[in-house]
C-alpha cells in the first residue's frame, strides 16, 4: 500500500488499520429467491468475522465471515481484475466504484444501468435525490477521474422516460497503449507523439497531460480484485 499510494508505511498502515475496522462493522444482504414462497428471503452475514491487527509488521489478518465465504471462492472464475494504479490516484470513491463496475464489461464497451441499481450500486441511501445533484456531484467528477487516471475513457447518457431520468448509458473503450516509440525510462513524450495520439476535439496540452499520466500509471505494479 506505501509503494501504490507514494505514502509513508506508518500512514499505510494507519488507513488499511481505519478500512479493516470499518469493514468489520459491514454486512452485506445476500438475496436468496425461493420459489415457494411469494416474498424474497435473504441472509444477512457480515464480510469479515474476525480481524488481527499487527501493527510492527505493518500488516492486518482479515477472516471472511462463513457465510460470505461461499462467494469468495468464486473470486477467481468470476471476478474481474484491474491494476491498483489505475485507481490510487482517484479521490472520489465513485469513480472507484464506477470504474469496478465498466471493467467488468470492458469487452463489450456499453453498459445500460437502471438508476436506482446504480444508486444501489454507490450506496447513495438518499443522498443526492435530485438527478442534477448526482451528475454533478457523482456522475460528472467520476468520469473525469477514471478518463484522467485509469485504462479506460467513459462517456456516459441519460435515458428518460418522459421527463424523468431512469437509466443511464456509459460507453467506454481501453485507452490506446502507449507503443513503444517513447523509451521505456523517459520521462518526456516527442511532441510528433503526442500530436499522433491526440483524441478529437483535445488540445496539445490536454493530450500531453493525459498520455504523460498513462506513461506513468504504465510504470506501477500491483493488481486488485473487484
């Protein structure tokens, strides 16, 4: 965690110590439909059920509750990965969590997505109830923030029905990579570069600014499980 977020190990240690223990006081709703009956059951089971803090070795043991476990081991056939520095740069929590749910679909380039799923998805509650708030406020700053730092570029609709907004369409795509004109510990891109890859509509300075970013985030190691 020092090395994917440049701080300090005391200060690692410190935020993955606060993210353990608001984790441990998380549960999650697990929906289970049973045909039999007319209303849905379901199971509430938190993720983890117990955790070791070790603060000299700057390290948490974390133990997934039971009964989330049975999902857990399904991480591997049905889980989407993603480098860590796509996202470590990124200050909205939204834009994380956007970004988790397009990679899941970045082979197909379109996702439709229901807005109360999406508020779902967010854990909104009832923040932002009124749809310019939460363009604004969520919608807007997370896209700026994957298309500056992660793999991806995002556009994104609304879809109404009448004069209410429910649904909104993303349209995404893996950002061309970087070739290897560029040498692979230079720190500067040519100008003929930048020119070359420059999207519609960007100017020089927008485009150097981005591809530079890419160059970097090309640099750092480390994977995540979505």
């Amino acid at each position: 965690m020092a090395a994917a977020f440049e701080i300090p190990h005391k200060q690692a240690y410190e935020l993955l110590r606060t993210a353990t223990e608001r984790l441990y006081e998380r549960s999650v709703v697990i929906h289970t439909p049973d045909p039999t009956q007319s209303s849905k059951s379901y199971t509430l089971t938190r993720w983890v059920s117990t955790a070791k803090f070790m603060p000299d070795a700057g390290a948490v043991d974390v133990f997934f509750a039971p009964g989330i476990l049975p999902f857990i081991s399904q991480l591997k056939a049905r889980f989407s990965t993603y480098q860590l520095a796509y996202v470590a740069p990124m200050t909205s929590i939204y834009a994380v969590r956007i970004y988790e749910l397009l990679v899941q679909w970045r082979g197909c380039g379109h996702r439709h997505v229901e807005l109360g799923w999406l508020r779902e998805r967010l854990d909104l509650g009832t923040k932002y109830p009124n749809i310019r708030d939460l363009k604004a406020r969520v919608l807007q700053p997370a896209i700026e923030q994957i298309n500056a730092h992660s793999d991806l570029w995002v556009e994104y609709s609304q879809r109404k029905a009448g004069r209410r907004v429910v649904a909104f369409e993303f349209t995404f795509g893996l950002k061309a990579p970087l070739s290897a004109e560029p040498p692979a510990q230079s720190s500067k891109l040519t100008k003929a570069y930048i020119e070359q890859h420059a999207r519609p509509g960007e100017s020089w300075d927008d485009a150097a600014a981005r591809l530079h970013r890419a160059l970097d985030v090309g640099r750092e190691q480390g994977a995540l499980v979505d």
